[in-house]
C-alpha cells in the first residue's frame, strides 16, 4: 500500500535521508524547497497527490483542500498544537476523512540554548548592548516563562543550575514537579519577573497596553514564538523606554514591522532558534514515523 504522490510542497526541511524514505510510502515523491506565493500555486503543486507534507509557513486552507479532491493525508513538519493556531484547516480536512498529523518536541534543545546564550550576552554586554550599568549573572534574576510545554520545562530545567528566581505562566497549570518553578497569574508574574520569555502557540495574543504596563520599565522580552504574542503598538511604546530590551529569532521577529525591528533596543535575528542538524534529524524521523503510523492504523 502507497501513496500515488507525496509531494512536499515547500521547504518542510526534512533531511536527505528523510527525503530518499519517502520513497518507501508513494510512488513517486515531488519536492519543492522554496515558498508558495499564492494559494493557486499551492493547488497546483499538490496536484491530484493523495499526500502532502508541509511547513508552518504555508498555509493549506479549505479553498486548497477543495481543490485537491485526492489527498488522504496532510503531514505539518512543524507543531500542531491545536486546530486554531494551525496553518492547516483541521477540522474541515477531517470532516473529509483528511488525516492531518503535525509533530513535537524537535527543536527545544536549540530554542533553550539560543536564549540562553542572547540572554548571557546582553546581561554582560559582550555584544556591545548591555542592560544594567554592571554586568548581571543569572543568579537571583527573575525570569517568567510563558507557555510552560515542553520548550518552557526545557528552558527552565536549563536555567536552574544557574541559580535564578523562576516562575511560569500557563494557560493549563502544571503539576511542579521540581522546586523552585513557581507557578503565577499573568497579572502577578509580569510584576514580579525582570525577564520574561514567551513560547506558545501561533496566534495567541495575550499582552497589551495593560499587560505592558504591569510588566514595566527595566525589564527584558523574550520571545521564540511563532508570531507576535503581544500588540505590536503596545510593544513599540514599551520599547521605547529607558532600559527595556527584547530579543527575537527568525520565527518570532517574523511578524515584527521593519521600523519596530530596528527600534535601538531590539535584539533580533534571521536565524531560527530551533534550526540545527540535530533539528533536522528529529523533525524528519517525526515526520516519517507519522506517515508510517498512518499506513499501521490503516492497514
């Protein structure tokens, strides 16, 4: 049992290796490593493929999945972390008997170090910028993490040898499993913490004006999400301050306007934080261990 066609209909990142064992499932494998510019193009692409493997950026929407009257099954090589925030149309490819599947857990160890890492540099100012007049350690620093899933625990498991003062946010709270992770409300940990760093899903917005002004002056701002989780207006006032900075990767400037991403005290980068060779390895063997569970459960 095949797949007439998969098609990986952009630049999903799969590895060499998780290319050549898509071989192993269709019949013949079509691989695109650019991005799609128009939902026509999208259609074009997937064709009468029954199979598709896709990146977080593209986006396969019902108008797409009408079009495409053969596909069987949808593979996200990135998170699929609820139906709302998913660059697929979920439910109406279910409601079409469309498996859609996404993967996790692939690029944490990356995110953790990269914050880490700017977090260090910008506390000493070995990059130049440098938030305090001293320089500052991690030790006693009151970081809040927002979104505590697996990237969050990752985080702060990595941090705590270190010594600083943590708390999380999460919109389902977690069992504290080890000590000195503290739960707070929103309100009470954007006053309580000096850094804060955001990992939750696309689409979720959860700062404003208000949430900005709890957090206040002084502070830093972190965030690997996919999007923007707070108002950008809001975002530029604060950042307009005296002594407040933000750091961003690839995926979380993304949505950043030109002029808010070279306002003075904002850190940010092209790169994804999550992008290694080990990255690739585990988002390609997730990737394929999904179409190989599909052709298990249907068999």
């Amino acid at each position: 049992m095949k797949f007439n066609r998969i098609v990986c209909v952009d630049e999903t990142k799969l590895n060499k290796e998780g290319i050549n064992d898509l071989e192993k499932y269709a019949d013949e494998v079509k691989v695109y490593h650019d991005y799609p510019e128009t939902e026509k193009e999208v259609i074009e692409r997937i064709g009468d493929a029954e199979a598709v493997i896709v990146s977080w950026r593209t986006q396969i929407g019902e108008e797409v999945i009408k079009n495409c009257g053969n596909l069987k099954y949808i593979g996200m090589a990135c998170s699929l972390y609820d139906d709302e925030s998913a660059n697929v149309a979920v439910d109406f490819a279910r409601e079409r008997n469309i498996v859609v599947k996404g993967i996790f857990d692939y690029g944490d160890p990356g995110v953790a170090e990269f914050i880490i890492s700017e977090l260090i540099q910008l506390l000493n100012g070995y990059k130049g910028k440098q938030w305090k007049d001293l320089p500052r350690e991690l030790t006693d620093l009151k970081v809040g993490i927002i979104g505590f899933g697996v990237t969050g625990q990752l985080l702060a498991k990595c941090l705590k040898p270190f010594g600083p003062e943590l708390y999380y946010f999460s919109r389902t709270r977690k069992e504290e499993k080890e000590d000195g992770i503290e739960y707070l409300p929103l309100e009470k940990l954007l006053g309580t913490c000096e850094v804060i760093s955001f990992h939750l899903p696309k689409n979720t917005e959860i700062m404003g004006n208000s949430e900005f002004d709890q957090f206040g002056n002084g502070k830093i701002l972190i965030n690997t999400s996919l999007g923007l989780p707070f108002d950008q207006k809001a975002f530029a006032e604060w950042i307009s301050a005296e002594n407040n900075y933000a750091i961003f990767d690839g995926d979380g400037k993304k949505e950043l306007s030109e002029n808010t991403e070279k306002m003075e005290n904002v850190i940010a980068f092209d790169k994804s934080a999550g992008y290694s060779s080990q990255t690739l390895v585990r988002l390609s063997q997730k990737v394929l261990q999904n179409i190989a569970d599909y052709f298990k459960e249907n068999d």
